[in-house]
C-alpha cells in the first residue's frame, strides 16, 4: 500500500504543482477546482466548450494572474497543440453531463469526449509528465450498458471507455494516471435544472411549485459538499494511486428528508408531493480507499451544505468579461 499523502489540499503551503490544465472547467466541480488552485497560487488553464458549463462560472477568475480560460472542444482536431503547457497537473472533468435528459442529446458529443477527449488529455500529460486525474462517474449497472442502443449505453459506454483508457496508459507506458469516481456532489454554483437531488428540489421551491419526491421517499442520496469533494479530488491528484477512488457524502439522508429541508431554508410555501415512479439502483459510494490512503474525511454535514447552498443562491454571479483583444473564447492575465 503507498503511503497517506502528505499534502493537504487546505493548508496555505503550496501545492506540489505549478500550473494545471482542467478540461470541463467551466462546469460545477470544474470551477470549483480552478478556483482552489488560483487561490493556492497555482497557474490554471481552464478549457471548456460551453455545451453544458458556464462562462459566467468563472467569470469571477477572469484577470487574475496566472488564470486563462480557452473555449475549445478537448475532442476536437489539434486541440492537444494549443495546449502548450507545460503542465504538471491535468485534471480531466470533460465527460458525460449530470443529467440523464442531456444524454440523447449530446450522444456523439458524450462518446467523442470519452474517447477522443480523454487519449488528447492523456497525451498533454503524457508530453509533459504531469500527474493525470480523471473524474468519472459511478460504476454503472451492467443492465445499463448491455443493450447497444438502450437509453443509457451512451453514458456507460462513455465511462467505461475513459476509465479502460486511463488505466492501459498506466499500465502500457507507466503514465502516473488516476481515478477519481465522484458521488452527488451539491454546493454554490450548482445547477438546479438538471433533474437531480437537490438542485431539482431547490428548483421547484424557489418556483413555488410543488416539491416533488418519487415513490415513498426513503430513498438515500450519498451527498457531498462542494468544498470536500475539492479536497478529495486534490489529495488523490497528490498521490500516484491508479486504482479508482470513490470521493462521496458519508451521510446519505432519505430525499423526503432533503426536500422538507429544502423548503425550510428556502421559506417556500411549496408543498411536499410524493409520485409514483420506478426509482432506479444508484451505487454508493465506498470510501474507505480514500479514507486510509488519502486521509480524505467529509467535513460539511448535509444539513449544513443545504444551508450554505441556498444561502449562495442569494448572490448575483459576476458578468461575464469581454475577452480582452478582440479573442473570442480565450481570456488571459
């Protein structure tokens, strides 16, 4: 077993990295991340194409020294050129979006990103012997991806894919290349129309709608605030670690109980509605891995995360800058 790494993602030491490259940057964790690293004084290329991250994300980051944020598809031709480095951390967040409505959708998009985009970030890292991370998704089940065409494949194919990826290149070329399997993470800066708990919960709440639970509600939700779920993806960048690790919430409330606290910390008059619907297998997450080798260990409790959550929804984002020298899609210090 390698040792606990020694770096810890909040102390004011600097990180053992100098300049990072995050693809999906301008998504929820994606700029989370990009902040963290700004404010621990690491140099960050931020990419993104914006099909569902957000300029006005990290809009707040544009002008600060050592901050660039590229509008470019991490699949696309000669995206891996224009990443000139040279890095020494990549973060791969680009990957299927949260919301299973968005899938059909951007199905070739998905697929392109999981293969293409995830050998092009693979092969900027590679180029400059940076630590690769890739953030994936929970194992899917295997009904999931049996069916060549069902509703779902495109996402699990997609996964499954990157992750087979990464782990050949650790093994084929001795790339330092790693997992990371995140689970229900929530905080500011979170979309609330994707579907998901809670941000569908806070959707309807702040719309006075009806709150809307599937079944009896008893189903749990492994959540995971923003700021530990930061530290988590971190700590295991900090290590050398191939095998996948799961960075998920160790309380995982009922969703009837999630919804009742979303009404309250938001003052809605929304009424709590549960509906019929089949509510499908989620895996949770085992977190022991990240636990002993890692020293990783959530700090915020869910009740209090909703809390800073719905407090953020009170803040307007930041306009999104213009980018400076007439550069469309690029803005730099």
């Amino acid at each position: 077993m390698m040792p606990t790494a020694a770096f810890s993602p909040r102390e004011e030491a600097r990180p053992p990295w100098h300049r990072a490259l995050v693809t999906g940057g301008a998504g929820f964790l994606g700029s989370h991340l990009c902040t963290r690293l700004l404010d621990s004084g690491v140099e960050v290329d931020c990419l993104d194409n914006l099909s569902t991250g957000r300029a006005e994300k990290v809009a707040h980051l544009a002008g600060r020294p050592g901050f660039r944020f590229l509008e470019r598809d991490v699949s696309g031709e000669g995206c891996a050129e224009l990443l000139t480095g040279p890095y020494d951390l990549v973060l791969h967040l680009a990957g299927p979006g949260a919301s299973p409505a968005s899938w059909s959708e951007r199905s070739v998009e998905i697929l392109d990103t999981g293969s293409l985009g995830t050998r092009a970030a693979l092969a900027v890292a590679e180029r400059d012997g940076a630590r690769f991370l890739l953030a994936s998704s929970p194992p899917v089940s295997a009904g999931d991806g049996a069916d060549p065409v069902g509703p779902h494949t495109v996402r699990a194919e997609a996964v499954r894919f990157s992750e087979a990826l990464v782990a050949a290149h650790a093994a084929a070329h001795g790339s330092n290349a790693g997992i990371v399997r995140l689970f229900t993470g929530y905080g500011p800066g979170m979309r609330l129309d994707d579907g998901n708990t809670p941000g569908a919960f806070l959707e309807q709440a702040l719309a006075g709608r009806p709150v809307t639970v599937t079944g009896d509600g008893g189903r749990t939700r492994p959540l995971c605030y923003v700021d530990d779920m930061v530290d988590g993806v971190l700590l295991v960048a900090a290590g050398r670690s191939v095998r996948p690790v799961d960075i998920g919430g160790d309380e995982e409330p009922t969703e009837a109980e999630i919804a009742r606290r979303v009404i309250e910390l938001t003052g809605s008059g929304s009424p709590l509605v549960f509906v019929e619907g089949t509510v499908p297998d989620e895996s949770r997450p085992v977190t022991g891995f990240a636990r002993e080798i890692f020293g990783w260990l959530p700090g915020v409790t869910w009740r209090e995360g909703l809390e800073r959550t719905v407090a953020s929804l009170a803040e307007r984002p930041d306009p999104v800058p213009a980018a400076p020298g007439g550069r469309t899609g690029e803005w730099w210090a």
